[in-house]
C-alpha cells in the first residue's frame, strides 16, 4: 500500500500560490513554496484472449502527469494552497497518448484550491477545494488519479491522538472512482454529486500506530476501518506490519436502485476487507507478504484501488471483488545501493458476483529492477506475465497476457 499517501501530514503540505497586489515580485517569491512531481509511463501489452479465438491484441501507450504545488503564506495563521496537474482532466490522473497515433496533448487543471489556517495551537482548519484524506480515498498521488473535494478539513493533535473530522459538499467521485469497479462507477454515476461526511482518531502508542474512521456518503452509503501499524528492529532486520479491517454498506434505496439497473437481485450490499501486510529488509535483502480476505458478499470497501482499504498488485486487486482470496509475495535483491532487483508473485480467487458458484482467478508474475540515480529521480522496469481464468460452465475462457512497464519519476 501506499500509507504516505494517506498521511493527514501530507494533506497538510499540498501546496498552492497567490499573488500580492503592489507586492515586488522579489518580496512575494520568497513567500512561496513550490513542489511537484513529473511522471512519464510506458506500457505494452500483448492480451491473449484464448478462449475466443483471438490472436494476441498488442497494445502500447504512453502515459504522462505533472503535479505543481504552490503554496503562499498570508499571514502568519493562514497559508494559501493550490495544486495544477497537467494530465487527465476527468480523474487527476495520468493521461494516456497512444503512440499508434498522433502525439496527442495533455490537459491542465486547477485541483487543489484552499486556505489552511494554524492559528489555534496544534490544529490545522483547511477550507477549499482539496484533496478527500480518508483511508478510502487518495488525496495526493504523483502517478495515478486523485479524489478532491471542496468543503472542510479540521486536524486537532491531543497528547498522541490526532483527532479529524470533514465535510465535503462536492467531490469528483463520479469520475475519479476506478472504472474497474463496475459497482461503484454505477454508484457514482447515480450519486456522484453526494456530500461526504467523515471522522477519524489516530493515536500513537509506542512503536504502534492506530486509527479508527467513520466515512457517510449521503443517502448512498456507510463505511468504516480500523487499523494498526507497527515498525520494530529484530535480529538486524526492520520489520513492519500493518493490519486493517473495512465494512462498507449500501443504504437499502441505493442498493435497490442498483440491483434494478443491473437487472439482478445480487448485489453487494454489504461489503468487508481485512488485510495483513508485513514487510522485512535486511540490508541487501528485502521482501513483503501480504494477505487480503473480502466478506462472501462482496468486497468493495475503496473508492480507489490505491487506498489503504484494499490491496493492490500490479494488474490485480482486492477491491470489489467477492469472497476473495489474494495472496501477495514479493523479494528483492540490492545490486547496488541504489539498484533493486525484485521477483513479484500475486494470486486472486473470487467469485463473479456476491454469494455466487462461479468461480475467477487471476495470477501475475513479474519481475521489476528500480533504479534510485538520486534522491528525486527514480525508474523502474517491470515485466511479466498475467492470467485471468473464468471458470463459468460452457463458456470458460482465460486470458494470458505478456506485460511489460517502463516509469520514470522526478520529484522537487
């Protein structure tokens, strides 16, 4: 998972501008931060779909996203926070030009618009249009597509426990939720311009952390997770383990608009995930296993595949997925001090829909070398195989695909 992602810290630090009226433009630099990301993606991809007698579809695109962040101080309270992407302008995200065709261009847009203010000792009120910082959600994300809303975010640290609470009277989540999620890219279509209401506790305890969330999805859905993170030296290797649970669950007039407009009276309801991922490094040597298990009713319990609710492979996840089992392992090898060599196993098996006999498992086996040339400028290379089998009597098919990724990566 990716937990930096998540970190109210980081909702904190996404940046923004503003100008100074009959301010030299020397005395109003020096009041501005700025950073951002550059990503650039190259995917090809041979899909096989055997069973339907169909020759090896090739596909290769190129993916790219800028994020700038430009943050202004106002006052000595208050600081003026903006970020622009240029990439995708239906989910903040990569956006893809296909190289088979003409060099197409990237759009520009305004995500992050908002003012923080720290004037009360050890909070932090955030008012605009930002970033949705909830476990169910990615606020920041430098390579893929991000949930913002407008409306409020109030951070308040207590001893060890940071207390939160949000509302957000709009949101981009009908058109940021993962299309793959054929559930909730209904739901959203449906209910996309729902406000959002939600509370969290995140205490620290010694070497553990822990949170509670609440998240309200008017008259749309319920959510909530709890979770634990711990990091602990034995022996000369650092470990860390982190567990969650998540149960998310339909309101009965969207889930009886849902099994209409999917013509069935199997719908996912009610929805859990308990995940454990435990990762180790010993120096040279590193590896991470993890183990994800969804309700038998279904499993939908993120409204992005990144978020930590879920858990997320390369070509294959657990969210939305019904009475699912998916089994993660991954070692890595140091080259070099700033060259990784890693092997990647992840395994999927789950039902087609809830409380279903039909049987799908999905396998990916890929090896990846990443490469660190500096703190800010980072690649990787990853390629492999991947299988999808559906086992539905009379018409079972499965595809078996080659995959390969080139990303190159610059932070400042």
């Amino acid at each position: 998972m990716k937990f930096a992602k998540l970190s109210l810290v980081a909702a904190v630090a996404v940046a923004g501008f503003t100008t100074a009226n009959a301010q030299p433009l020397e005395e109003a630099i020096k009041n501005v931060d700025v950073t951002g990301s550059v990503v650039y993606r190259y995917n090809d991809y041979a899909n096989d779909q055997v069973a339907a007698g169909k020759d090896s579809d090739n596909t290769n695109t190129n993916h790219y996203k800028v994020a700038l962040g430009l943050s202004s101080k106002v006052n000595d309270d208050v600081k003026f926070n903006s970020r622009f992407i240029v990439g995708s302008s239906t989910n903040a995200g990569l956006v893809e030009l296909d190289s088979n065709n003409h060099d197409g261009q990237a759009d520009v847009t305004l995500s992050n618009a908002n003012f923080a203010y720290t004037g009360v000792k050890n909070t932090t009120v955030i008012v605009g249009k930002q970033g949705l910082t909830t476990p169910w959600t990615v606020a920041v994300d430098s390579d893929n597509n991000e949930q913002t809303g407008t409306g409020i975010l109030a951070m308040s640290a207590i001893g060890p426990v940071t207390l939160a609470g949000a509302y957000f009277n709009q949101t981009n989540l009908d058109l940021s939720t993962d299309a793959s999620l054929n559930s909730t890219k209904l739901l959203s279509q449906l209910y996309g311009s729902a406000d959002i209401a939600t509370v969290g506790a995140i205490a620290t305890l010694g070497s553990v952390t822990a949170d509670a969330w609440f998240l309200d999805m008017q008259d749309t859905f319920k959510t909530y997770t709890v979770g634990a993170k711990t990091a602990q030296k034995l022996a000369g290797i650092d470990l860390t383990a982190d567990a969650r649970y998540a149960s998310l669950s339909f309101d009965t007039p969207v889930a009886t608009a849902l099994k209409s407009a999917i013509s069935s009276t199997v719908v996912e309801e009610d929805n859990s995930m308990m995940k454990l991922v435990v990762t180790a490094d010993a120096g040279l040597i590193d590896g991470k296993l993890a183990y994800a298990k969804t309700g038998k009713e279904g499993g939908l319990t993120a409204l992005d595949n990144d978020a930590s609710t879920t858990l997320l492979g390369w070509n294959l996840t657990a969210n939305g997925k019904a009475d699912a089992d998916y089994i993660q392992a991954v070692l890595g090898f140091d080259i070099l001090a700033n060259l990784n060599l890693s092997a990647n196993y992840g395994n999927l098996q789950y039902k087609s829909l809830a409380n279903s006999t039909v049987d799908f498992e999905e396998e990916e086996v890929y090896g990846q070398l990443l490469y660190k040339m500096s703190k800010n400028l980072t690649t990787y290379v990853r390629y492999g195989t991947y299988t999808k089998e559906d086992k539905t009597p009379g018409v079972a098919k499965t595809n078996d695909d080659t995959r390969g990724r080139l990303q190159v990566e610059y932070t400042f």
